[in-house]
C-alpha cells in the first residue's frame, strides 16, 4: 500500500482524515485514469471503467468512513465496532 508520508515529512492538514485523505490523493494521481486519460481525482472518483485500481476504491470507502466517524456522536464514544 501507498504511504504518502515519507521520512521527516509531515502533512500541513492535521484532521483525523488527513492521513486517509493524502494516501487517496496519490493513489488517483499514480493510478491510469489521471496518467493517461488526463482526468482529475475527483473525476476519476466518478469512473467505473476499471481504470483506477482497486486500492484506491478501497482507500475512497476508508475515508468515507473515517468521515462518517466524525459527524456519528455514537461512535465518537464508542469507537469502531470490533473493538
């Protein structure tokens, strides 16, 4: 998996997603869709022919759940179920 952080570099965005967020950003921007068809991540989002990679459709489910975390008072106490 792709880690944006890299020795003695810090991200400027300091929420709890960032992390998830950064690591979304390079998967799209390495991935077919924005190198040879020339589109934006975000656009890239929205595409279902296969070329972008598992990986970051996993990282985009990851984010929304971190998201989600955020605004759910439940489990804001609780923490994520299975723990």
């Amino acid at each position: 998996m792709m880690r944006y952080e890299r020795e003695n570099e810090e991200l400027k965005d300091k929420t709890r997603c960032a992390g998830v967020r950064a690591n979304l950003k390079m998967c799209l921007l390495e991935s077919d869709c924005c190198k040879i068809h020339k589109k934006t991540p975000k656009e890239c989002l929205k595409v279902t022919d296969g070329s972008v990679p598992d990986e970051c459709q996993s990282l985009r489910i990851l984010l929304y759940d971190c998201k989600r975390s955020i605004i759910d008072a439940r489990r804001r106490f609780r923490g994520p179920k299975g723990y």
